[in-house]
C-alpha cells in the first residue's frame, strides 16, 4: 500500500529536514504511540545510520521497528527503509521550498506480511490516518517555536 501525503509548513526547509533528521534527539510527546527512539550506530548522520523504535501498535501489543537512512540528501530528500513485525516499508520526506516556508511531501510504501496482510484494507485506513496526524502534528511542533 502506498501512500502520499504533503503538508505546509511556516519553517525553511533547513529547520524542518533538521527535524526529522535529528528524530532521536528530542523527548515524544505524550500521546505518541513511540515509546522509544535511538541511533544503533555512532558516527555522522547520512546514508547507513539506523534506528531502533518501540512502538505501541495496539492497546495490547508493541512492535520493534528497525530503520536505515538510504538517502540523505540536506534540505532536499531524506529516504529511510524500514522493517516491523510483519510489515516493511520505505519512507521518503521531500523538502521543497514554498512562499518562505516547506512543503513537506512524505511518500511511504508498506508491505504487510503473514496473516496481517488479510487486514489489507483497515490497516489502509488506520496508518494513512496517522499518517496524516502526524504530518499535522509536525506542523503544529515546528511553528509553535520548536528550535534546533
């Protein structure tokens, strides 16, 4: 399933690519289903670093997402692929100027596996939600004053 979302933010593309490339280094807001956030591997940010997630995907269940930055191109492009139980995907944010702010375009593919791919159509609806959520809730971060 393939998704393509885009929002505006009223930030320079260099603040909102420093966002999300400096994922690991700010604390989750309270509501976020991420529990945990961290680089696997020391060195400079770019192509082959990695993260590690824990995420709350039901009420009764938590997954481990892994991640690895495939692209990385500054203020531009940021691709990462990932892989969850069951499901794996690749991620790419394009970061284009508009009218002195960012259109932020977030373009993601998931692949589910198992079983799971039987729920095809609600976990569509469900992920293209929050997906959508937290493009907004991005938006909401980074013009309330949020500084690098």
């Amino acid at each position: 399933m393939d998704f393509d979302l885009s929002i505006i933010i009223e930030r320079s593309p260099y603040i909102v690519f420093a966002f999300l490339r400096d994922k690991d280094t700010y604390p989750q807001e309270d509501n976020s289903p991420v529990l945990l956030l961290e680089r696997t591997i020391a060195g400079p940010l770019g192509v082959g670093t990695r993260y590690r997630e824990i995420v709350q995907m039901l009420p009764f269940y938590k997954g481990e997402i892994l991640s690895e930055i495939t692209h990385f191109e500054s203020r531009h492009r940021l691709d990462e692929d990932w892989q969850g139980p069951c499901m794996k995907g690749c991620l790419t944010y394009l970061f284009l100027p508009e009218n002195g702010g960012t259109k932020l375009i977030q373009r993601e593919t998931v692949n589910l596996c198992g079983l799971l791919w039987l729920l095809s159509p609600l976990f569509k609806l469900t992920l293209g939600s929050a997906l959508r959520r937290r493009l907004n809730d991005i938006k909401h971060v980074l013009e309330s004053g949020w500084i690098q």
